[in-house]
C-alpha cells in the first residue's frame, strides 16, 4: 500500500495561527483521491503541523516527523500506482461528507460540548486583516478600528438576544495582538481584551469553560535541563515561550513547552466542535469578515 504524502504548508503560520481551514483543503483533496482509489493508500502529514491528529479521528491518515519526498511522484489527476508513494500540493473545496469523516476522538469530552451547547449560539469572530494579501483586505473595517469592529460585534449580538433571549459561546483569535503572536490561552473575559464588554454584556461562555484550563496546567514546573529553576507561566500562556525563573527571581532565559501547543490545539479542537455543536451557527463573515474555519463549521453542520 503507498502514501498520499501532504507536503509542509505554507498555510501554517505558527502555534497560535495554524491555517487550519485552509490545510483541510489539503487533507480534502487526498481524501477524495484516496477514496477514487478505493482508499488503497494512506494518507501522510507532518506531525508537528497537524497535532490535531492527536485529538481528532481522520479516516486513513497517519502522521509522521520529517516526511521523505525522496523518490515520490506528484499526484496528479488520473489513475495513480497505489503501491507507489505520490506527495500532495493541491486542494479542493470542503462539503458535508467529506467534513463529517473527522470526528472526536475523545466521547466524554464531546458528551461535554454537547451539553454545554445545547442551547447556545456559536458564533465565530475572526481576526481583521493584517496585510494587503488577505482576502477580505478591501471589504472590511480598517484594521485598528476596534471600536467599529466591536459595534459590528454588538449590532449582531443585539439583534439575536432580541429575537432568541439568546445565550452564546464566542469562538475568537482576535486580540490586540497580532495573531501569529498573539496568546495560546487567551481568556477574553479578562479586563483590557478587546472582548471582554461582549462577555459583561451577554450570557456568554467559551473553551474556558469547557477545558477547564486552570486544571490543565500548573503555574510552574520544574525546568527539564535545570531542576534548581521552575519555569513560570501565566494564563494565557504566550507564544514567545514562557520565562524560567529561579528563587531569587532572576531571569535565566526563554523556554518552550511542547505541551502548550499540544493544549492550544486542543483548545482549537473545542472551539471547532463547539460550534458545530451549537444550537445555532453565526458564522465569521456576518460578525465581520470570511473564515476558512467558518466555512468548515457550516459544512459539517449542514445535512
């Protein structure tokens, strides 16, 4: 049996922007090319840039460290060797069947974002452009406009506690950061970030309230390559790694944790169920401007 390899992406811009509507196009077309051939291949990612593997069921997929190109032919349209390896570089539009193959690995946890979203309104706000190359570039609010953007937020809320006396769960990268920079953990409610009226406002919950972070991770540990120091974080854990201190509170360097991103992806894993699991969608372009993301959650739902 050969490998349907997906080549490293230029979708994937760092922990805290993985690109992930945009890589399940990717995975999308070698599904549809393994299914063509009667799934006689496996298909093959890179393990760092597809850690939701870890959580999530994908059909005929493996990961691995280090993919090997070597000898493998670009799969192209047509009848492939399924005892060869091909590499994939191509995409193609998401729908319902193909979206509903990736499921939950984890039962007690869906059972929880289940019950938590049984009647709430997901709602999806996506961050505002940050260069010219983005494709909502010219139809949006400029881009350090959080006031405009927050009375966009609002017009829409208003409008759904209005008609459904409605109770929400935010999913949201956006911050005052920008987002390839920004916080693994955000908490939105906390006083000074941008959403935090939104959650003073409305009945509002988030992944907060469902991974239970403070439970998830310690305040500090003991540094692996010095056990005289502990590295100390806060709850939002930010991307730049997280500060290992000793007692007398000097400063010895910056250290990263792979299990903060293995959490920020889990945190991105509840966050895209949860609103394939509300009660009902409000997509990205309706609070602002259009997302990949949004548009995967609208596939899945839809029937």
């Amino acid at each position: 049996m050969g490998y349907l390899k997906i080549k490293k992406s230029s979708y994937w811009d760092s922990m805290s922007d993985t690109g992930f509507g945009d890589r399940i196009r990717i995975w999308a077309y070698a599904y549809r090319l393994n299914k063509f051939h009667d799934f006689k291949f496996t298909i093959l990612v890179d393990d760092f840039e597809w850690r939701e593997l870890k959580y999530l069921n994908f059909p005929h997929t493996e990961s691995e460290t280090n993919i090997d190109l070597t000898n493998c032919e670009y799969a192209g349209k047509g009848r492939l060797d399924t005892s060869k390896n091909y590499y994939v570089n191509a995409d193609s539009s998401i729908d319902n069947e193909v979206a509903s193959q990736i499921t939950l690995k984890d039962k007690k946890l869906e059972d929880k974002i289940k019950q938590s979203l049984k009647d709430r309104i997901g709602v999806h706000i996506r961050h505002w452009p940050i260069s010219e190359t983005d494709m909502n570039h010219n139809s949006t609010i400029e881009r350090f406009n959080y006031e405009a953007k927050m009375d966009k937020v609002i017009e829409v809320l208003d409008k759904l506690n209005h008609k459904y006396n409605s109770k929400f769960y935010i999913s949201s990268d956006v911050t005052y950061d920008r987002p390839p920079f920004g916080k693994c953990l955000p908490n939105f409610r906390k006083k000074g970030n941008w959403l935090s009226q939104v959650y003073e406002k409305y009945d509002v919950i988030d992944y907060r309230d469902i991974l239970s972070c403070d439970d998830e991770f310690p305040i500090a540990t003991l540094n692996e390559k010095n056990e005289n120091w502990l590295s100390v974080y806060d709850d939002e854990i930010s991307l730049s790694g997280v500060k290992a201190v000793k007692s007398d509170g000097n400063e010895l360097n910056i250290v990263e944790k792979d299990w903060i991103y293995d959490l920020k992806i889990k945190r991105d894993v509840i966050d895209l169920f949860s609103l394939i699991y509300s009660n009902l969608f409000i997509p990205s372009y309706k609070t602002g401007i259009h997302s990949r993301w949004s548009e995967f959650v609208e596939c899945y739902r839809w029937k």
